[in-house]
C-alpha cells in the first residue's frame, strides 16, 4: 500500500509509453527525434493534460507541463526526467522519472491542492545520447553548457545533424535562442531515477537519497588506416584500422583497474568502416565512458587514454580523440536532500544516502538551481536492458517522497 500515488495509475502510463516503441518485444527504442519519439511525447502530451497541465514543447523538444500556482510570478519546481533510451534498454530508465511528475500533478488534482508556486514537469530529450552520441542534451542546453551553435555539427550514425532532426521532428533551429532556461524560471529540480544498481533490493530498502555524482566524462576516438582488397593486399602491405584500434582497446580495461579509486571504463560502442567482409578496414570509431568519484581521476584516465591512442600513431595510424562530454563530480542540495529523508522517514519507508554512479540531467542542473534525486529499487540491479524492471509499488513509494517534498516546497 501506499500513502499517495496510484501504481495501478503509473503502470498504465509507463506501459503506455512503452508502446512507442521501434523494437517491441526485444527491449525499448525510442531514439530522440524518431517517430517513435513523436508518438511517445503526443502520449506525455495527452496525459500532462489529463492531469490538468498546461503544456508546451520548447524549441528542442523538451515537454513542459505546468500546474499553474496561486502566485504565478513566483519560479517554478521543475520535476522530471527523459523519454529517450539506449538501444534496446528498458521501459523504466527516464520515463520513470518522468511519470513521476505527472503523477504528482495527478495527486495535487485529486486531493483538490493549489499550490502556491507553479510546478512543471518536465520530459527530457538525448539523456542518454545515443542517438547523437552526446549524453545528457537537454539539460546541458537549458542550463547554457551546450552552446546551440554546435548543434548544426553533432551528427547521428547516418550523417544527419541535431538540427536536420529538428526539422524532420517539426522544429524550428532559428528557435534555438529560447532554449535556454533563465535561472528565476526555475526554484529548485527534482528527479526520480530506478538505482541501475543492486544495492536498494539487496538491502530490502525502498528508496535512497542521492548526495552526490560521480564526475564521467565520454570520449570519441577514431584510428585511420587505409583500405585495401582482403585477398590481394600482403599482411606486410596492411594498415588495418582494426588491428590499430584492437592494440589500443586492449590497454584500456587495464588503466581503470591499475587505477583504482572506484574509477571503471566502458567501450560501448565500434564502428568499423568500410564495413565489408572483404575489406581491410580503414576507420575504426570507438566510444570511451570513464567515471569515478574524484575528477583528478578521470582526467588521469584521460591522459592515459590519449596516451594509448597515440601510441597506435607510432605504428603507422592516423588519430583522432574527441571528448564529447565532460561531467564534474556533482554535489546535490542538501537543504532538498534533507527535505527529501524527512519525508521518506514520515511516509516510513527505509532509506538510505547514495553516490550515484551513473550520469543523470540532475548533475546538470545541480549548478544551475537546487536540485535533488531520488532512486527506487532496481530488481537484480539490471539496467539498459529488456530485463530491466521496478515495482509499481516501489515507484508509487518514490513518488510519494517526491510529491510530498514538492507538496510542502511549493506551499
């Protein structure tokens, strides 16, 4: 049981949601500007306006939903998150958060409460960047950290730019300049997230209060060699991009773990060009995802990371590093942190503090206004996968620490 929210609610939206789709039954894909993604911000849409929101996109296609207040002068609470996913990840990664703040909006129309400073939830774009292989966009673009002027370079897979998506999308680029959230328009942020991690089931917890980020940083790497014909090309005659790229990514699970400190490096993604089974490859393009709590640790695994490609250059290839996404450790509000334990131990649900170790838009916003997030259990701590799953239960129970927190911050 819960206090507040209504699981039966917050199962019909997610799984709403989930139906736009581009691989149903094999995980979900909703990659930022597809139809899917369309289809899936018309749901948000409909569902804002059920709660009694009124709602608008922005020039990037961010939703916002507002539960106007007694005092419309007064800055917002934003709540929310993103309605993206990774390729074939899970239906609970982002929109979880995002449902969250529509079911808040649910309950302050149900219990018949006007607040007095406006809400406005929020449905994000490319958190997880993997569709223009930069994470966290939306935020990064409403606090001012990505300047609209790179959009028209930031390509997808296909070659096509943010700003040709747009378009396709039925956005407007010479918008742009409104992307931006002015820091009074906004009073604090809040954020439900599932944990992606083992650690609340194991522990029989329902919910944990984030102190702090890790910092993470994203680079692009790319070894040039050149093609040739896999049958008439001698192995003394070759520079295969492949065979550069496989020396390098051979080191790097070696540096996090020399390392240590809590620091871990992920290759996620290849791309290996022409792409033909009989041709020595000439472009080999990897991603690299580096975290750790202190950012004197990342930057080394950096410096280590360019060291390792360079050294592919001594053997002939040609290189290329690009950092794509640099994140500093990040502490949230405590004063939000506070509020939000004080709540969770009134509702007498069991909690903890938690670093998270995953990137979220809260680590955007925390230095632009006061922000907090909230984690609900995970089950087997599995995440960006068809296997990932929460309870409704436990999400109703986070959702209860979130609205009563707004509850009282917009009293």
């Amino acid at each position: 049981m819960t206090n507040f929210a209504n699981p039966d609610r917050i199962q019909s939206m997610i799984d709403g949601l989930d139906a736009f789709n581009a691989t149903p039954g094999e995980g979900t894909t909703r990659a930022t500007f597809s139809p899917e993604f369309r289809q899936a911000s018309d749901y948000l849409r409909a569902q804002m306006e059920k709660a009694g929101l009124v709602v608008r996109e922005d020039a990037v296609g961010n939703l916002f939903g507002r539960l106007v207040g007694r005092d419309p002068a007064l800055a917002p609470v934003l709540v929310g998150s993103h309605f993206d996913s990774v390729p074939h990840g899970g239906k609970f990664d982002g929109p979880a958060g995002v449902i969250a703040g529509i079911e808040t909006a649910f309950l302050f129309q149900e219990l018949g409460i006007t607040p007095t400073r406006s809400i406005d939830v929020i449905a994000m774009i490319e958190e997880e960047g993997s569709r223009f292989g930069s994470g966290l966009m939306a935020s990064r673009l409403l606090t001012g950290k990505l300047p609209t002027q790179q959009l028209s370079q930031i390509k997808d897979a296909a070659g096509i730019s943010f700003t040709e998506a747009m378009r396709s999308y039925g956005l407007d680029p010479e918008q742009l300049r409104d992307v931006l959230l002015p820091k009074e328009a906004a009073h604090a942020f809040l954020e439900l997230h599932i944990e992606q991690g083992p650690v609340l089931e194991a522990q029989g917890e329902d919910v944990a209060i984030v102190d702090s980020i890790v910092c993470l940083t994203q680079l692009r790497v790319r070894i040039y060699g050149a093609a040739g014909h896999a049958g008439t090309t001698p192995m003394n005659a070759r520079r295969d991009a492949l065979v550069g790229a496989v020396a390098v990514l051979s080191e790097l699970p070696g540096l996090a773990k020399d390392i240590g400190q809590n620091a871990v490096l992920t290759v996620g993604k290849v791309d290996v060009k022409p792409g033909g089974a009989n041709v020595i490859p000439d472009e080999v393009e990897f991603t690299v995802d580096i975290r750790a709590p202190e950012e004197d640790v990342v930057r080394q695994l950096v410096a280590q990371t360019r060291a390792a490609v360079a050294r592919a250059e001594d053997a002939g290839f040609r290189t290329d590093v690009v950092e794509d996404l640099f994140a500093q450790p990040t502490m949230l509000s405590s004063e939000i942190h506070t509020r939000l334990t004080k709540h969770a131990d009134q509702l007498q649900l069991k909690s903890r503090s938690m670093v998270s170790g995953a990137g979220h838009d809260a680590m955007i916003m925390a230095d632009y206004v006061p922000t907090g997030l909230i984690f609900v259990p995970s089950r087997n701590g599995v995440s960006h996968s068809p296997d990932e799953w929460t309870d409704y239960d436990q999400l109703a129970r986070g959702v209860d620490v979130i609205f009563a927190t707004i509850r009282e911050m917009t009293e």
